[in-house]
C-alpha cells in the first residue's frame, strides 16, 4: 500500500492545468465498442481506473495505439466475444466501477453482454437497476448467472426502440442505455435522462459516428437507431472535479492560483458554490483565477439562515466536490451544511478531520454542519487512510493546510481519479512525497 507523506503549511502559486475528465472518459472508450471503424480520442487521462478499462479492451480484442499522452486510437473490428463471456472478463469487470460502461455497447452490437455489480468507491449502495431497467425495455432479456455471479443480458434478435421515463437521472444509465439505443430498430426517447456535460459529450461523440440524438443537453433524448456506426476523433472536457479541487486547494492554502483552460461554460454552478464559501474567482477568458485572501466568509441565506449546500443532478452541484468543499469550510469564517443526498457513506471521513482540529458535527450518513476556524486555528498533522477518490483528495488538501506531517495511505484510491497529482502540485511549492 503506497503513501504520501505531506509537509503541510506551503504557500503555493503558479498554474495548473487540469486532466481529461475521467467521467467522461470512460463513457467515450466504451463506446469505441459500436463500431468496428477507428476511432481516436484525445486528452485521455492516463490514470489507473482509465488504464484498467483500456486494458479490458485490449483483453477483448480492441486494437489500442497509444498515438501521444493522452491520445489514443482504438479499433474494434475484431472482438472475441468468447472471452466476453468468460469468467474471468466478468471477474475483472466486477472489480472496476467504470467497466458497467461496456454493456450498452456489447449488448448492442453484439447481442449479449454480462453485467456485474459494480465495484470501485466503497461510499455505500450503487444501483444498476436504472441500467438494466432500460435495456430490458429495448428488448434484451434479464437473467442471473450464479457461475459467473453476474446479470446476462441478451438480444439475439436485437433490440428496439420504445419510450421510457427513468426512475432516476443516473448518468451512467443513461449512458448505457443511449449506447444501445443508437443500434436499436426505431425510435427511444429517453425521459428525465441525466445531461451532465459528460453525457453531452458521449452524445457529440455518437452523432460523430453516424447516431440519430435530439435532444442534447436536455432530460428529453431522442434516438433514432441506425444500422452501423463508423469511425470518429473526439476530445475530452477538462475534469471539472479536478477544477474544483484546484480552487479548494487554492483556498483552504490562502494561495494563489491560475487554473487554465477550464471549459469554464461547462462548469455550471460551481464556481457559483465556491463563492458561498467567499472563495473569490476570477475568470481570465477560459482560465480561473484564485486570488489569495486572509479571510474566506461564507454567506448566510437571505432570511439569515446558515448556508445549505447540498448535491443534486446537473445543473445541480455534482456530489464528487462536496467532500472538497466540506474541508475548504473548516477554514471558512461562518457555519454552513453539507448535505450529500446521493451517497450515505461519503461523509465518514470527517472523524478524520475532526481529529485534525475540524469543528464538524455528522448529523447523520448524509448531513454534516461545519463551524469554520477563519484560519485562526490550523488543522493538525494527522495520519489518514484513503476510502475514496473524493475523500481521498479532501484529505490531501487537508494536509497540505495542516501544521506539521500527515501522512495518506491507500493512496492508489487518489492516483485512480488523479494524473500524478503529487508531481503536479509539488511544482506548485507543495511537498509531497510519494512512498
């Protein structure tokens, strides 16, 4: 188990770009998969949950070229959809969250596709069934294989389009469930579909291939299936998540910071969430500026009530930064809520923090009220273990605020969402070393 020890305390400056989304990444290489034409995709970020699914492709078949950092070409003219079936494909898709992304294309092109449960963040219950509620709708039949302890999805004739009303925004569903719409025979309107930038993305990417969507942006989609898709190039967004971080990151260390090339219309409310916590941004044409400040204040309500900032599907806040914006309020001058209403356990690494000399109190799995310090007291050095990407980060940012030495272990959770982020933020004036 690898570690990274951090001198906490450093002033940092200077700019930082930031990676390829990794959301989107792995909707988009999933979906080479409905082709059998060459499709090329840019601004990938080569970290470990990515890898891992490109590694699967080439288990499959795919033909992967690594053409520079970050761009790679993929070709599926060949897929062995023997070892699709095999035991140990499904046994190496249960262990990667990113890996439920095959299905929709293997069940479209392909007729069959096995669908484990998830694995990835331990941050409590990740339902499928929006994903194969969906596919079941376009036709497959739905059974579980106890030898492989996995669903198997099966259209041998095909599937078809009908009309469908999710039960709940879930972006990867609606990805999954768009990917096998694209081949299906007719019509799939999709409503109450998620339309996260990623999802965007995926639909931009398959209208490349030939795929019929209206709807873009919208929770209303409509597909029209065609017969083949071809090939494509594709360019990934900037990872919001590691945005927000950034700026976390610039505030909570009373730095300042230049984060370019942001996509910054693609960013939604969050720029808006940081300055309830009194985080001033500044935007320079696609760049962020995070200018240092002796003091962050965060707004109260306009009745006078403490500040709620609670998760919620796109346009709303993603809950991958409220975990971020949790440690970035320790050091807040004011009080405000944290309510994380789509996963129950990501709030338990606050005894962490609580350790730290954070005044933070967990209501329950899902509320927590943070009393800001306004940098009159700094967090204590701490040793901490990584449960999850996002609380993983948070924690590092943490550290790297904190008086004295802390040390991070299960760090590979971190490298899973982050490009060598101890190399990036040590060119920063951070001190960071790997272990």
């Amino acid at each position: 188990m690898s570690t990274f020890t951090i001198e906490g305390g450093r002033k940092l400056s200077g700019e930082i770009v930031p990676q390829g989304a990794k959301n989107e990444a792995l909707q988009v290489i999933s979906a080479v998969l409905l082709t059998p034409g060459e499709v090329r995709i840019s601004n990938i970020p080569e970290i470990l949950d990515i890898k891992n699914l490109i590694a699967m492709l080439e288990g499959m078949g795919v033909k992967v070229r690594r053409l520079a950092k970050g761009e790679y070409s993929f070709q599926a003219d060949e897929v062995d959809t023997q070892y699709v079936g095999s035991i140990e494909f499904v046994r190496k898709s249960a262990a990667l969250r990113g890996s439920v992304m095959l299905a929709g294309p293997l069940l479209s092109r392909f007729g069959r596709a096995f669908f484990p449960k998830p694995g990835g963040d331990k941050i409590g219950r990740r339902r499928v069934d929006t994903h194969l509620d969906g596919m079941v709708r376009l036709g497959a039949s739905l059974e579980y294989n106890s030898i492989v302890r996995a669903y198997d999805l099966s259209a041998p004739q095909g599937l078809k389009g009908c009309y469908m009303l999710l039960d709940e925004a879930s972006v990867t569903g609606t990805a999954n469930i768009v990917m096998a719409a694209v081949l299906a025979e007719g019509v799939t309107t999709i409503y109450n579909a998620a339309c996260e930038p990623y999802v965007q993305q995926l639909c931009r990417l398959l209208t490349a291939m030939g795929a019929k969507i209206d709807g873009i942006g919208s929770n209303l989609l409509t597909i029209t299936g065609v017969k083949e898709l071809h090939g494509a190039e594709h360019r990934i967004l900037p990872d919001m998540i590691e945005v927000g971080s950034f700026i976390g990151m610039a505030a909570i260390c009373q730095s300042p910071l230049t984060i370019k090339d942001v996509s910054y219309k693609d960013l939604g409310i969050i720029p808006e969430c940081f300055r309830r916590l009194g985080v001033k941004l500044e935007q320079r044409g696609d760049d962020i500026f995070v200018p240092e400040q002796e003091s962050y204040e965060i707004e109260s309500f306009i009745d006078g009530s403490i500040m709620t900032l609670a998760d919620a599907p796109w346009p709303g806040l993603t809950p991958d930064l409220l975990s971020v914006m949790l440690v970035v309020a320790t050091q807040c001058k004011g009080s405000v809520l944290i309510h994380q209403k789509m996963f129950e356990s990501r709030l338990f690494f606050v005894d962490k923090l609580i350790d730290m000399g954070a005044q933070i109190i967990l209501c329950d799995p899902h509320r927590a009220v943070v009393i800001g310090h306004d940098h009159r007291f700094r967090l204590r050095a701490n040793n901490m273990t990584s449960p999850d990407i996002r609380a993983g980060i948070a924690m590092l940012l943490a550290a790297m605020s904190a008086k004295g030495t802390s040390v991070i272990d299960n760090i590979e959770q971190i490298d899973r969402g982050y490009e060598d982020i101890d190399v990036r933020l040590n060119a920063l004036g951070a001190s960071i070393k790997r272990g």
